[in-house]
C-alpha cells in the first residue's frame, strides 16, 4: 500500500489557500482515480482506491498543519507501512508558481507540517513539492500563504492540479521521471508559450505576370520624350 498524504488546513475559510494546496492535489487525484466517498479517520479524512496496480490510502490531516505528522504516524502504524511508502503533497514557496518537483529526503524548508512529519518518522519519505511562488518578503509570508489563491492563478492551477493527477500512477510506481514529464505539459499560466513561425508567403504563380518596376525604363523613343516632358 502507498499512503498519499495532502498537506492544508481544515475549514471552509482554508480551502483555497495556497498553503491548501496539497490537499486540493490530493481532491484531484481521488476524483481522477475514481476513489470512495471520504471518511474520518487518522485526525483527517481518508479515501481508500487503487491507482494503477497499487492499493492507495489518501489522508487529508485535520490536524492544522504544525501537527500533520500525528495523523501520518498513525495511519503508518495501523496500515504497517515505512517511510518509503509515503508520498507527501505540499506548497513550496521557492518554487515559482506552477513548477512541481519530486524528491526523496530533504529537510523540511521552514514548511511547519513537514517539520511536523520529518519529527513522527524521519526524512525519508517521497515529497511532491508544488510552487506557489514567493512574495518576496519573509515577513509577509505567512499571510501570503494563508490568502487564497489570487484569480488570475486560476490558470495555472486549472492546468497543474489534473496533470498531477494524470501522472498519478508514474508517482505511485516510483517512476519520477515519467511523473515530471507529464506535468511538465502543463505549462504555468504566465510562462508565455514561443509564437509560431511565420508562415512563408506563397510562391508567385509562373501564370501571374511579373508587377512591373518602378524604375522600367520606357519601352521605346517616343515614349522616353513623353516621359521626359511630364
């Protein structure tokens, strides 16, 4: 079994917070994978499906998020799972919004509910780590995280969330590679795309007559001495 772990905190007035970000990636993946109704259980709400080949446990902590470890730790205890089994979801401030990045290990970044699970069962587990962008002030950062999302980061949310949920299998299997491909495609909203190339003008037709030059000379004496006097 893998155990995929949305990081947010509980509440309608949460819900679209950056900081929530795990868990709507989490909404995402359950929806796509067809997975039951959720339930309580663990300090959060879990749903229970199968990705792939793969028998998968979802936990959204309702813990608030300084304490996302407790409810970790205890769906780990009672399903017998290690550390390799889990697939933590969550916002990355030093990431620009949209880039996703997968990574075993690590430290915990000044993000308060990996602390919180890096204390329950150590560093080594699988972390997702979602760009939310930086404000550029480490003294308005938690009231940036804390703020929903703004509307014109619909864009990209809109494109990133499924793909992460596409790639759902891929991040099962372990195959990271493959997962950061197909969430690649899904370009931020903001990043703009190269234009085309200009499509090459149509070649003359060998029917159509030449436009004649603005500089031709007259064709013959008379014509030149008309020219000459006008």
């Amino acid at each position: 079994m893998k155990l995929l772990v949305g990081l947010g905190n509980p509440g309608a007035k949460y819900a679209r917070n950056r900081h929530n970000v795990g868990w709507m990636a989490l909404d995402a993946i359950g929806a796509a994978h067809g997975f039951a109704l959720w339930r309580s259980k663990f300090h959060g709400q879990i749903a229970e499906g199968r990705i792939g080949t793969a028998r998968v446990l979802l936990l959204k902590p309702e813990t608030f998020m300084n304490l996302s470890g407790d409810s970790v730790r205890a769906a780990m205890a009672f399903h017998k799972l290690e550390p390799a089994d889990v697939i933590v979801l969550h916002d990355e401030l030093d990431l620009a919004p949209g880039r996703v990045r997968a990574r075993v290990g690590g430290g915990a970044a000044g993000h308060n509910g990996i602390r919180s699970i890096v204390a329950h069962i150590g560093p080594e587990f699988l972390r997702v780590r979602i760009g939310i962008g930086h404000p550029g002030d480490k003294r308005v950062v938690a009231n940036y995280v804390l703020n929903d999302f703004a509307k014109d980061e619909a864009g990209w949310l809109d494109a990133v969330l499924p793909a992460i949920a596409r790639a759902a299998p891929e991040l099962v299997a372990g195959d990271l590679g493959r997962f950061a491909n197909v969430v690649a495609l899904a370009a931020p909203a903001g990043e703009p795309k190269p234009a085309p190339p200009p499509k090459p003008a149509p070649a003359p037709s060998a029917a159509a007559p030449a436009a004649a030059s603005a500089t031709e000379a007259p064709a013959n004496p008379l014509q030149r001495l008309i020219e000459r006097f006008r």
